[in-house]
C-alpha cells in the first residue's frame, strides 16, 4: 500500500522537501487537521482576529514572489531558449543549466506551500464559507502533486509550463487581494473578480492544450505520457470546478430573499 514511498529518487541531488515523502505529508496532515477540526475549535470561543497588517504583507510578497518567478522561467524559456518549447524534457544530471532548474523548481514548490496559509487565514478571521472544497482540493493538490512529481519524475522539463501559467495567474490574484484589501470599493466592484475567474479558466485550459499537443503531435518527446495524462485529466477536473463556481457565482441570477 505504501510502496510508492520507496521509489527511488528521480534526481539524485534532490531539491528541499522532495527528498522524502514525510515532509510534505506531515505538513498537508496538519493542514488538513487545523482546517477541518483543530481551526474550529480553536477558534469557537473568540472573535475574528484582525489580520490586516499580515494580509496586506503576506499579499505584498506573494505578488513580488510570483513575479519574479513568472519573469524568471518566461527569460529562460522564451528569450534565452534553454529548452525546445515542443518538448520539455527534465535536464540531465550532466546540463550547465540543471542548478538553475532545480532552483526555480524549489522556489515553485516552497511556493505551493506557503499558499497552504490562505486557509489558514480564512479560519483566524471565521471566513469559513470561503473555505470549500474548490479551495481545499486546489491547495492539497498542487502541494502534494509538485512533490511527487518532483520526486518521481525531477525538475523542470514540462513542469515549467504549470509554474510559468500559475505563477501569472497568483500574481494577479495576489495583485487584487492586496488592493481590495487596502480599497473598499475594489472588493465592492464583482468585475474583478469575474475576470480572476476567466484568468484562472483560461489557464487550465492552456494547460491542457498544451500538454494534449506534445502527447499527440511531438511522438518523439521523452516527457512520460503519465505526466501529460495527469496534466490533461487535472485540467478538464480544475476547469470544471471554476467552471461550476464562475456560473454559481456570476451567470446565476442571486436568490430572492425570503420575506
């Protein structure tokens, strides 16, 4: 049952938090612990703490974190051309360019940790309608998958293109939280928000294209057609979540209240 715990490490250098599955399961158990039981209790008692201050920091750095990601892998890949855009294979041990891969692949993985606190966030104000299952599912999903597929297949290659769309994607996200934060009338306007969505929908989208091209028209690539499969299957799973919550929230017509 717990055989994939002993596969072999795919870089034998690895990255932080790859090189052992209890890392990353240990911390994804507490999260799912605090979210779903210890949160509640601890907070039953007590009023919504005022997170301002934290907020506004922790949205001023994801925004410049995700950024400077995003403008890193974008100069690789599309100015310096490290790679054929065709077919992102993993470096061997062996590149000139293989520490760099593996820098930007910890970045993105420390990264899909650290958005873990979003949650947490939620339940020290009692935000708890905004903790759903859309939400949940996203965050143990792009930890825990950065892991494995970091451990089981390496860094970089066809992972690039994930981190280089998310990545935009947060930035904006990040972006928007900050000034709706600060400006009132900017959490009021739902236009924003509705285009977050799109950007979002749009990105799964992209993703699954993308990974639907080099499995069918690049026969020669040497990315596992597992990795593409999982990519083109969480794709249609994540455009269907957003899918359902753009409608619920934005085409839907709101309910009449009762009188």
């Amino acid at each position: 049952m717990l055989r994939f715990l002993r596969i072999p490490q795919a870089d034998p250098n690895p990255i932080p938090l790859a090189g052992s599955p209890w890392p990353i399961l240990l911390i994804l158990a507490a999260y799912l612990l605090f979210v779903f039981k210890l949160g509640k209790i601890f907070m039953k008692n007590r009023k919504p703490y005022d997170l301002k201050i934290v907020l506004k920091v922790y949205n001023i750095f994801q925004v410049l974190y995700n950024g400077i990601y995003f403008g890193t892998v974008f100069y690789y890949l599309f100015i310096a051309r490290i790679c054929n855009l065709q077919c992102m294979e993993s470096f061997p041990q062996d590149h000139e360019r293989k520490q760099i891969e593996r820098v930007l692949h910890t970045a993105y993985l420390v990264n899909k940790v650290l958005d873990l606190l979003d949650t947490v966030f939620f339940i020290l104000r009692k935000s708890f309608k905004q903790v759903t299952f859309l939400h949940i599912y996203h965050h143990v999903f792009m930890s825990f998958g950065s892991y494995a597929l970091t451990r089981y297949y390496g860094t970089g290659g066809h992972l690039n293109s994930v981190g280089l769309l998310n990545s935009l994607v947060h930035t904006v996200m990040y972006f928007y939280y900050y000034l709706s934060s600060e400006y009132p009338q900017v959490r009021s306007n739902i236009w924003w928000k509705k285009y977050i969505t799109l950007t979002q929908l749009s990105q799964f989208l992209l993703l699954f294209s993308y990974s639907t091209y080099v499995r069918f028209f690049s026969p020669n690539c040497g990315v596992p057609h597992g990795i593409l499969h999982l990519n083109m299957l969480q794709g249609v799973v994540f455009f269907y979540l957003f899918g359902k919550f753009y409608i619920q929230a934005y085409l839907r017509p709101p309910k009449s209240k009762q009188s």
